[in-house]
C-alpha cells in the first residue's frame, strides 16, 4: 500500500523542482505531457500517482497530468523516480 502524499510533501517536493530544477519540469511536460511547444512548466502537486503541471504554451497557461509508471510509495520512491524521467525524457530528445 502506498504512503498518501501529504500536501505539505507535495509542497516541498513542487518548491524544489520548481526553484531547482525548472528544467526538468519543462522536460516532464514536453516528453511525458505531449506539449512539445511547452516554453515553460511549473509543477503543482504530486501524489502517488502522478504529477499535476500548468505548463505555458503560445502565451497561455495549460493543465497538464502525468501518471507515473507506477504507484510511489513515499517521498524517496517520488524523488528516484523524477530523476528516472528526467534521464528518460533526455534520451528522447
């Protein structure tokens, strides 16, 4: 069973990449959200499942889901696999 993401966990886990590594949210949205022509990415929540984005496209802010390709178990589990993604979507670039 899977620890629930608290929302302060998903605050700290959003800050981070968002102030961090900007990058790799952009990465998420254009390689795993389909948004190619992303210019930017925030991320705005993770839980178990997945991660929630606005991503902006053509001047506008546009919600994006992404599921992940299993159910994290905790915090640790959702950072091995942000990473994981990041060096996936890389490798489709």
């Amino acid at each position: 069973m899977s620890e629930q993401f608290s929302p302060e966990i998903s605050l700290r886990i959003c800050n981070h990449m968002n102030e961090d590594h900007a990058d790799a949210v952009l990465l998420y949205a254009q390689a795993f959200g389909a948004v190619s022509e992303a210019t930017s990415a925030r991320m705005l929540s993770i839980d178990a499942q997945g991660m929630d984005l606005s991503v902006q496209v053509n001047g506008g802010a546009t919600p994006v889901r992404i599921q992940f390709d299993h159910v994290l178990v905790d915090a640790e589990d959702a950072h091995q696999t942000l990473i994981a993604m990041v060096r996936q979507a890389r490798v489709k670039e």
